[in-house]
C-alpha cells in the first residue's frame, strides 16, 4: 500500500493536493434509521407533532444539506 497517496513514510493519514484533478460527477447514497415508540410514530404520521409536519422539514434539511455538500467540502488552504 506504499503507492497509496493519502498516507505519509509512517502510515498516517495526510492531505492531498487534488487541484490539478480534473471534476468528476459522483453519486453517493444514505441510508438512516430512527426507532422511535409506537405513540410517537402515530403522531407523525397523524401530523400530531405540536411543531408541525417534521418529516417535511427533515426532508427540506435533508435537501439543503445535499445541496451544501460541495462548498463545504472544498479545500481550506
């Protein structure tokens, strides 16, 4: 694993350069699990939650969040 450019002589972890890396599409999937209790899953799917609809808002978080992904992702240096 000598070639492995992420790591350094020692084996650590180090960063490296990709500005000279042409962009490349990618697609990358989740996958989420909540177990929560049996009167909290009915008030969910009721719309009894006094907040409001959270499966909507966890849904548009979800999106922005995906949307957001590139800017901070980008090198600080």
């Amino acid at each position: 694993m000598s070639d492995f450019t992420h790591l350094d002589g020692d084996g650590r972890v180090r960063m490296v350069d990709v500005t000279q890396k042409n962009p490349t599409v990618r697609r990358a999937v989740a996958q989420g699990f909540v177990e929560c209790a049996p009167h909290v899953v009915a008030a969910l799917r009721d719309g009894a939650v006094p907040k409001g609809d959270v499966l909507a808002l966890a849904r548009i978080a979800g999106i922005a969040g995906a949307k957001r992904t590139p800017s901070c992702c980008r090198s600080r240096t």
